[in-house]
C-alpha cells in the first residue's frame, strides 16, 4: 500500500516538472510572438486606422486584425498560460495539502503568474499596446527559467525544513512575491511609457508613439498598480519580520528577500509620493519605479550575488 501510494506521487512530481517546461516554452512562445510583433511595428504602437470611417467595411477591419496579428496570439497564448498555470498551482496544493507558496520553485512560479494574470486584466483598457506585454513576457519567462538556473527545480516537498511550514512564513512569502508580480507590471507600463515619452519628444515615430504618451489610462495604470501592490509589500516586511522573530528570537535577519524588501518598499513608496508632487511627477516619479524594479531583480539574483556586493556569507535563500 504505501509503495504503491509513493509511486503515485513519484507520478504526480514526474507530470508536474513536465508541464512546469511546457508553461516556460508557452512562455518563450508568446515573448518570440512579442518581439515579431515589435519589429513589424517599430517600437510601441501599430498605427490604429479610423475604422470609425470606414463604418460597415469589413475588408479595412480585417486588415487591422493582420496588422495586429502577433501581438494578438501572443496575448492569446499568455491567456492560456496562465490557466494552465493556475491549474498547475491547484495539482500542487493538491499534492501538498497545503499553500504552494513555500519555496523557490514554488515562489518564482507565482510571481511570473501573477505578473502575467495582472498584465492580462489591466491591458484590456489599452488593447493595442503591446510593448509593456512583451516585458511582463520576459520578465515571466526569466523567472520561470530562474528555477532550475538557481537548482530549485526540485517539487518535492518532502524535505523542506520545519521553518518553512510556519504560518508567517507563508504569508511572508505569499504577499512579497504576489507585491512583485504586480509592481514588475506597474514597471513594464512605467518603462514603456519614459522610453515613448522620450522618443516622442525627439520628434521620431510620433505616430507610432502618440497613442501611447496621450492616452490618459495607460500610464496611470501604472500608478494605480503600485498603490494596489504597496500594502501588500508591506505586510510582506512585517510578516518576515514577525517569522525571523518567531524562529531566531530578533525581527532582523541577513536574507536576501528580507534585505531587498525594504529598498522596494523605500522606492515605490518614493514614486507614490511623487506621482503627487508636480515638479516630481514625470521622468523622475518613473525612475524611482525603475530603481525598485531593481530591487526585485536582486531577489532573484540570489543570495550569491548580494553576499559578494554586501560582503556578508549567512545570506541563503527560500527553499
């Protein structure tokens, strides 16, 4: 009885790593698709035709659509993606019994998920602006590959240290990495927006560019998203903290996730700011969004890279 339910698990953690490289090539499909789509239409923007003009003309509708053809599948397939994905998740808890949210594999899978889930619902207000989707793309795709890069494609849960199973540290993982997933989004919109603005500005691809710098909710989505994503951050710090105090006995511990959280949450907490400060507003608010960006990229570096910026050696990582 218990070799047969072992090889049903055994079985289950075989179709699981499976379909985990069959997301990361839908993943690398859809990025091919974004990038087909950014040479065919320079930069940001296809040029819109005003079909309102032609009302009742299929053939300029049609036209429009193979114009829009790859930038279209490629947002089709994330869509698919992430349902399988999220299906993915559910096998996991499955096998689990519990929230998969607990180690690297695990966590770097749900902060691709969630950015890509996020840039699927908030793209449908600007439909024919694909560059921020071709960096969530990358992004997500960078972060599913960051697994067996870093050697955390391991599902099996079995030997995960006891530290790992406490409540805070789920809610401490959990909320940072959903935090991140959203704000990689907030990037994305914030990038192509300063990389539009200054390109318009020196009067190159103005019509390719200027759906993009006039429209007024593309670039306030990106705002929108950091406040969303800044409470979440921040029951992210407070979560690790109440877990380094309920395993070590302090609220601070040298980690890696733990040591680039505050940085994230020092730059968005920046750029909220001055998103209501005129003078600061513009290319400036942009840079501070940038600079925790960056600040999520050194989670995902890992523990070696920030112990040889920091010189500290006790840094280790989730799982």
């Amino acid at each position: 009885m218990i070799d047969q339910m072992l090889e049903r698990y055994n079985l289950l953690l075989t179709i699981e790593v499976r379909v985990f490289w069959l997301i990361a090539g839908l993943y690398a499909i859809s990025l091919l698709l974004h990038i087909a789509h950014a040479l065919a239409h320079p930069f940001y923007y296809a040029k819109e035709r005003r079909l309102e003009s032609a009302a009742g003309s299929e053939g300029v509708a049609v036209h429009e659509s193979r114009q829009l053809f790859f930038g279209q599948a490629a947002a089709a397939l994330l869509f698919f993606t992430v349902i399988l994905q999220g299906l993915l998740f559910i096998l996991r808890s499955y096998e689990r019994g519990a929230c998969p949210i607990q180690t690297r594999y695990e966590g770097y899978q749900l902060f691709a998920w969630i950015a890509t889930l996020t840039y699927l619902f908030v793209r449908r207000r600007w439909a024919h602006i694909y560059m921020p989707g071709l960096l969530v793309n990358l992004i997500a795709l960078v972060a599913m590959l960051a697994v067996p890069a870093s050697n955390g494609l391991t599902p099996d849960p079995a030997s995960l240290p006891a530290i790992m199973g406490t409540a805070w540290y789920v809610w401490y993982i959990g909320s940072a990495f959903v935090a991140y997933g959203v704000l990689s989004v907030s990037f994305a919109i914030e990038l192509s927006y300063l990389g539009a603005r200054i390109i318009y500005a020196a009067h190159l691809f103005r019509d390719e560019t200027r759906p993009l710098v006039e429209n007024p909710l593309f670039h306030r989505d990106a705002y929108k998203l950091a406040l969303f994503a800044f409470p979440l951050l921040t029951l992210a710090i407070l979560a690790g903290a109440a877990w380094t105090a309920s395993v070590w006995g302090h609220l601070w511990v040298w980690e890696y996730m733990k040591t680039a959280s505050p940085v994230t949450w020092i730059a968005f907490g920046l750029y909220l700011h001055a998103k209501h400060l005129r003078r600061w507003r513009g290319a400036l608010a942009s840079l501070f969004n940038i600079l925790g960006f960056i600040s999520i990229v050194i989670v995902f570096a890992g523990p070696r890279f920030l112990a040889g910026l920091v010189g500290l050696s006790g840094l280790y990582p989730p799982g």
